[in-house]
C-alpha cells in the first residue's frame, strides 16, 4: 500500500492536499474556466474571451494547474500557427457539473444577495453613527 492510497482527505486539516486543488478549482479564473469548458471544448483565445476580464498570463497558468489536477485535457495540433483547444476530462465535467450549479444558484439568488446587502450596510451605518454620537457626547 503506498502513501496515496493510505491518503484521507480531511480538506480542513492543515496539510492536506485537497487544499491545492480545492484552491485550483475554486479559485476565480479556476472555476469560471470550468464551468465555460463546461459547455464545450474552446481554444484559448475563445476562452479567454469567455471569461472576461482574466490576464493572458493568468489563463494559461489557471489551465495549466487544472491540467495538471486532472481536470482540464490540452490538444495541442501540430499545425501552423499551432492550434491548441481545451476540454474538460472525466474529473474535469464531474467538477464542472457542481460548479455549474452554484454558479446558478449564486446568480439566482442576486435578489435575496443585494437585499441582504442594503440590510447589512444600513445596520452598519446606523451603528457607525451611533458610535459618533456617543463619542461627541464624552
């Protein structure tokens, strides 16, 4: 039995391995390249333009840390310029999937999300202002 088979994943203990790839996967480019490669194989120009606002740089580091994880396949065609497209694996559509499906339900819920906000901020400007006050009045 090697070491990776006796592995547990516990993602809340310290130096645990699924923190990395937790990371790679959820992190802001991580999960939005996921989920558009979710909705088919894109060359890397296409995705980019797909997940708006992210660096050429940080692209291509994203799907590297992806691939590397398992998630993300890279086909490289030996043609002139290259043409180099994108899928997800096996791992990589299972992953995507649940990732989808918070993506849906965050946008779904924006409503309940802002209306929290205003609550949030107005209890907090309320308070803030009470402070104030009370700190004129010493």
């Amino acid at each position: 039995m090697d070491e990776i088979d006796r592995l547990v994943p516990d993602v809340f203990a310290r130096a645990c391995a699924s923190r990395g790839v937790l990371e790679h996967v959820a992190s802001r480019w991580g999960g939005l390249a996921l989920a558009a490669l979710h909705e088919g194989p894109l060359r890397f120009n296409a995705l980019r333009r797909r997940v708006d606002g992210v660096s050429e740089k940080m692209l291509a580091q994203t799907l590297q840390r992806l691939e590397r994880d398992g998630f993300v396949h890279r086909d490289a065609q030996p043609s002139i310029p290259p043409r180099v497209e994108y899928s997800l694996t096996p791992l990589g559509v299972k992953t995507a999937a649940k990732l989808v499906e918070l993506i849906e339900l965050v946008e779904s819920s924006l409503p309940e999300v802002f209306g929290a906000q205003a609550a949030y901020d107005t209890a907090r400007d309320s308070a803030s202002g009470n402070d104030l006050a009370a700190q004129r009045h010493q």
